[in-house]
C-alpha cells in the first residue's frame, strides 16, 4: 500500500489554521481522516513532516502568531495512531 499523510495547514479565505491528519491512498486515489490518540501538535502552517521509522515528525510552524521551534511524533505502526 503506497500512500502520502499530510498534517496541518491554513485556509487562505478564512485565516484557519489546522492540526488534522489525512492519509491520501496512492493505489486507491482515496483520502482518509485520521483519528489519533494524545494531544497533538496546535493548529500550524510552514511547518517540516518527515516519516521515519513507523513515525511522523512534525517540527517548527507557524499559527499566525506564533513560530514554532517545537518537534512532535506519531506512531504509525499498527494503525494506532498516536502523538507522544
């Protein structure tokens, strides 16, 4: 299974930042929600995601307001989705 996750983001038309993430199934061409477990990152834009190792790491971004210099992870593995 091939696929892109995608956390955040910001809505031009009405200033809204967001901390979701989203699956994109490459052979399906379907998108998915991601319910996680933990509190995730706040809402931000401009940040850097890398996969590594059955996780994704969410650093730095930005809400707005604030720029953040912050690292968070969620698991991957076994579809338990989790930010620690």
């Amino acid at each position: 299974m091939d696929g892109l996750y995608f956390f955040g983001g910001y809505q031009r038309k009405r200033g809204q930042y967001f901390n979701d993430l989203f699956y994109f199934d490459l052979d399906k061409k379907q998108w998915s929600t991601i319910a996680t477990i933990g509190e995730p990152p706040s809402a931000r834009t401009d940040h850097t995601a890398v996969l590594y190792e059955g996780s994704m790491y969410v650093f730095a971004g930005y809400d707005g307001h604030t720029r953040f210099n912050d690292l968070w992870r969620c698991s991957l593995k076994q579809h338990k989705y989790k930010w620690r």
